[in-house]
C-alpha cells in the first residue's frame, strides 16, 4: 500500500501502521543510522493554530534526519494575513519544500491543501475533525509497552466531540484484533456520528458511559482528554463541562495493574500531577514516541518524487453546510466533493453529513 499524503486516518492500514513501526524501532534503538536520511530535504511546517509537541517534534523529527525546516506558527506574518487562499499558500511552500506538514482550526483544510501539493502532506491535525500523526504516536507508545496493538478495552474519556485525537484514534483501533472500546462523556460531548458508524461497519464493539470511575477497573487503556475550550461556540457549554473528568491517584486503587494511562497532551486538570508518579502513567514517554514515529514518516514520505497537480476550479456553491468545514471560507474555488458513509451522503473533506434539503441558495 503506497500512502502518498497522511491526511485521514482512513488512509492508513494496520499492516501500514506496523511496517512504518518498525523502521521507527530502528530509530529508538539506532538513530545513528538516521542522522543522514533525509539530508537535503526541506519540511515546510506551517501550524494556523498552536501547538507544543506536534511542531516540536515534527521539527526535531526532521533535524535527526539530518534535514531542515521553514514554516510559521503564526499565520499573521504571512501572506495568508492579507487574504491569500489556502490553495496558493500550499502551492508555494510545496514549491519550496519536499514535504508539508499543516495544522488548521477549519475541518477538512489537511484534505484541501493535499489537493494543491507537489509534494506529500501530513494532516497535523484539522479542527476538530483527525489528528492522524497523534494516532500514530498513540499505536506507537500501544506497541513499545505492550508489545502489539490488539486485545484490549480502550476508554476514551472526555471531550469526544470535539477531540481530534479520540475520532482517528478510534477509527484506527478498529483495524487491530479484538479491541473493543468504552465511551466515557457527558452526552453533549458524545463521539460523533461519523466515527460510530465507521465502527459498525467494522462490527467493533463500543458502549458509551458517563460515570470514569466505575469504568476505570474494566480498562486495559484509559485514554484522557482536555475540553476543547477552543471549539466551544458558547461559553456555558464549556462552563457546565469543565472539571467533570479528574483522574487523581485514588481512583486508580481499583484499575488493573498494566492498565496504560494515556493523554495526547496538553492537559488542563483532568488528570491531577500525583498521577504523573504512578507507572501506568505513560503520556510523557507516549509524546517522545510521537518524534520517532514522525522520524519513520518522514523518512518514508519526503523522498517520494514531486508531482504536478491540477485540481478543477470549481465554483459551484457548496454543498456542505458545517460552519467548520474547511468549504465555508475556501468553499468558493475547492471542488466540491462527496462521498458515502454507510448509505448517506457526507462531505469528502469534514466528514459531516450533507443535508437532504439544501437552504434556498443553494443549487446543484
Ligand atoms: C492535541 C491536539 O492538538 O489535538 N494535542 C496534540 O497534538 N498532542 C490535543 C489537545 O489539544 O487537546
């Protein structure tokens, strides 16, 4: 299987997965052998939104390599700032560099970009849509510590809306034996339908709860998350929220004992620092993970030969109507593309289900 951008979990297999693990074990145990492999490539790092360690070690990950970087964290010093389109921004910097690695608030914009790129594009996480890179890291630090991904009870717990890392994450547990998973949010943080239903279609599993602290015992992996404060469009959405989910070093008495205690990182509260001593607290050593396996990814794909791309200009109105997709600003030029999920129309680049009945202004 060629993956020629990293855009969508979906576009990744697990015997993908596994064979990328390996080349990133190589670079744990000898990453002497790797000071060179990737010497001359240029990765163009551009983040539209912040970030600590998926810029960090993304930037570190190509440094090992023995290449270099360009980018903005920061959009406002850019020509972005005086109203350039995300397909010329991309069309620029996939001039300049061998590899894109982006990170943008709207849904679906890694997708959109991908489609103006020369050169390969990594999806460093679209609004609250996927953070595949994340999953990768996250099967990574499931492999080193437990050997192999498969047989587990996965929790995943907190803002499952909203929380990118959860949706890809889930989506890509499904293709590994035996995994079975526990929801665990209030119900209007519930997982979205899109990830439900691409779990019944692999027949996985899945219950949803409320309550972490009569879940924890029954979990193999207990992977918690931050409200996404940022993604709130009312400020007493996130008041009522906050706070619900605390892990502290007590409510650990009655977990298993090689329970593995994840979190994507950063944390706000929902888990208390007396945890952070506690063994099965990996989520440290899981965000150094994340730079090895970024090290295997780039060295798969920046030295994949650049191709021309001409995607159609189309002009016709969108067809999507998620505030967040990436169509509502970029809408005007993007193909409009869409796709089925499980018998219903949703759109190619946030995933969010077409409505049946268009508004007024809409023709098709
Ligand atoms: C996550 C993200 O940006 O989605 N962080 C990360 O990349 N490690 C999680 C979060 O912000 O809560």
């Amino acid at each position: 299987m060629t993956v020629r951008h990293l855009v969508s979990i979906e576009d990744v297999t697990a015997e993908w997965f596994m064979d990328l693990y390996e080349t990133c074990k190589d670079m744990i145990h000898y990453p002497d052998r790797y000071t060179d492999a990737c010497h001359g490539k240029v990765m163009a790092s551009l983040f539209f939104e912040p970030s600590t360690r998926t810029n960090f070690s993304f930037q570190t990950a190509i440094m090992r390599l023995g290449g270099s970087v360009f980018g903005f964290s920061n959009p406002s010093a850019t020509a972005v700032a005086k109203g350039e389109s995300l397909a010329d921004t991309i069309r620029m910097v996939s001039a300049y560099g061998d590899a894109v690695v982006m990170r943008s608030p709207q849904e679906g914009a890694a997708a959109a970009g991908a489609l103006y790129s020369e050169v390969p594009l990594m999806n460093a996480g679209d609004g609250g849509h996927m953070h595949p890179t994340q999953t990768l890291t996250d099967l990574t630090t499931i492999s080193q510590k437990r050997g192999y991904v498969g047989d587990l009870n996965v929790g995943l717990c907190g803002d499952l809306k909203n929380g990118r890392t959860v949706h890809s994450l889930a989506i890509a547990l499904a293709n590994f034996p035996n995994i079975q998973f526990t929801f665990i949010a209030p119900r209007e943080m519930a997982m979205p339908g899109y990830v439900l239903t691409a779990l019944k279609e692999k027949g996985v599993r899945y219950h949803e709860v409320t309550n972490l602290d009569s879940t924890i015992p029954q979990l193999d992996v207990l992977y918690m998350t931050r409200i996404q404060k940022e993604r709130f469009t009312d400020p007493l959405e996130y008041e009522r929220n906050k706070g619900l989910y605390i892990l502290t070093r007590r409510k650990l008495d009655r977990a298993r004992k090689d329970l593995l205690i994840m979190h994507p990182l950063p944390r706000v509260d929902e888990i208390s620092p007396d945890v952070d001593e506690d063994p099965r607290a990996v989520y440290f050593e899981q965000a150094r993970y994340g730079m090895f396996i970024r090290m295997a990814l780039l060295h798969r794909l920046c030295h994949a030969p650049r191709e021309a791309t001409k995607p159609a200009y189309d002009p016709a109105p969108r067809l999507c109507q998620n505030d967040r997709c990436v169509t509502m600003t970029e809408g005007w030029y993007l193909p409009n593309k869409t796709r089925t999920l499980a018998g219903e129309m949703v759109c190619a680049y946030c995933d969010k289900k077409i409505p049946d009945i268009m508004p007024e202004n809409v023709s098709v």
